[in-house]
C-alpha cells in the first residue's frame, strides 16, 4: 500500500533550512522520499543537513542564500532547481529577529529602519523566493508553496515589526492562493507556537518582558493549552502533509502545530 505521505520524485527546497524547524521540515519531506535543498548563509550547518537528508536515500543540496538580499534569494532558488533538476515545493521558513535592542522591537518608539528590517526578513523576503518558484511550477502545473507563520500571525501581543510581517504573511499566502490555484499550486501557512530552537532565547524573552529568563519560558508554556515548548520535530510531518497529493484539497489555510496556542 502506498504511504499516505508520499514524496518520491519531488524536489523540495527549505529556506533557513540549517537548524531548527527548517531541518526538521527538510529530514522529514527527504523521509518521505523527495529530494531536498536547504539553503541559509552558514554552510557548515547546512551541509551537516544535506549529510542528513542523503542518509534517508535522496538527495540532499546545500545552498548558499542570504535572506536578506533579494538577489541571493533569486539565484539560490534558480541555483536549487538547476541542481535538482526542478522545483515543486517551496518552504520559505527563513526568519526571527533583527535587532541590536530588543526594545527597538517592542516598544512604540521603536527604531523605523529596524522594523523595515524584520518586515523584510519576515515577509519580503518570502514574495522573493515565492517569485523565482513561481515560474517553475506554472510551467509543470503543480506546485506546494509553504510559509511559516507564527502564533503571533494571528494574535497581538509580540514584537512590533515581527507581528506585522507574520500577519502579513497570511493575507499573502490567502491572495497568492486564489492566483496560483489554476496552475495546480496550493499555497498555506504553517504556524508554530512557542518552540524549542536558537530563535528562543529566553535571556533575550525575559529583558524583552522585564523579567527573569525562568519567569519569561514558563510564561510561555502557560500560552497554550499543553503548557509546554513544543519541539522542532512536531511540525516536520505537517509540512510533509502538506506538500503531498493527499493535501490537494487544501489551500490558502493557516495551520498550527503550536499545542493549542491562544485557542
């Protein structure tokens, strides 16, 4: 019997796909049989991950991509299509926080050109992968196309400049869908909640709240309703579902693998 997830023959490439949710999206979709290229700008790491991705059969591919520069963006899609010989699925998972103070963030008289910065490496720089994909999969007619979104994409109460940009993120993803639906691309968010990767520094959560770093994680596992930190691996098998054939019907959703986040 077939496996419900089922990626044998598809090219898959994850953005930030060195560490945390994007390596945990990357090994999954390489275990259910696609090929795929991680791309972020530090190479040791990356190539850690395509080792990782190759022990599962596929094949795996590191790419050199600075998120923040709309040229690099453009090549390290078109460099990971060329090496793979095509492109059908798109994680654009890069993102987290730009900053020198976290106050610049959550204050409202934060700095303007920090918050052009995370709106750029939340939002932009995800309509500049989704750009060069695009082409790529209307020409086969057939895409997946997945951003990750965040418990702050549909609630208030975080950073400034990161809440606009990951609620950005959605009404993105919503339009896109409509445009891309006749060409077979299905286009959806996926929103982690409080998880535990190097983004989450609770040293910096806690100068962020005022308080300890202790106080500022177990105010956060009290954010949902299984009162934990939910762990990178937990969102792998969704983003697999995701891109497969058994999630034709679904498109222009927001989905969240956050232990009930704010529900």
């Amino acid at each position: 019997m077939k496996p419900l997830i089922d990626l044998q023959g598809r090219r898959a490439l994850v953005t930030g796909g060195g560490r945390g949710i994007g390596r945990s999206i990357a090994l999954a979709m390489a275990a259910a049989g696609a090929e795929v290229a991680v791309a972020s700008r530090s190479m040791n790491e990356l190539e850690a991950v395509a080792r990782e991705i190759a022990a599962h059969g596929p094949r795996g591919f590191a790419i050199l991509m600075d998120v923040m520069n709309r040229e690099q963006i453009a090549a390290g899609v078109n460099q990971a299509a060329e090496r793979m010989g095509g492109l059908d699925i798109l994680v654009n998972n890069a993102g987290g926080v730009v900053t020198t103070d976290v106050r610049h963030l959550q204050h409202l008289a934060h700095d303007p050109q920090t918050f052009e910065d995370n709106l750029f490496l939340n939002l932009t720089q995800a309509f500049y992968a989704t750009h060069a994909a695009l082409p790529i999969m209307m020409k086969q007619r057939w895409g997946r196309i997945i951003s990750i979104g965040s418990g702050y994409a549909k609630n208030g109460g975080g950073p400034l400049a990161y809440s606009a940009a990951k609620h950005g993120l959605i009404g993105f993803t919503r339009s896109l869908a409509y445009a891309a639906a006749p060409y077979g691309i299905n286009v959806n968010v996926l929103c982690p909640g409080w998880t535990n990767t190097k983004l989450v520094d609770w040293n910096v959560m806690g100068a962020m709240t005022g308080t300890t770093p202790e106080a500022a994680k177990k105010s956060a596992e009290s954010e949902n309703i299984q009162n934990r930190i939910v762990e990178p691996d937990e969102l792998g098998p969704m983003a697999a579902l995701l891109a497969s054939e058994a999630a034709s019907a679904i498109t222009g959703q927001v989905i969240s693998v956050d232990g009930g986040y704010m529900v």
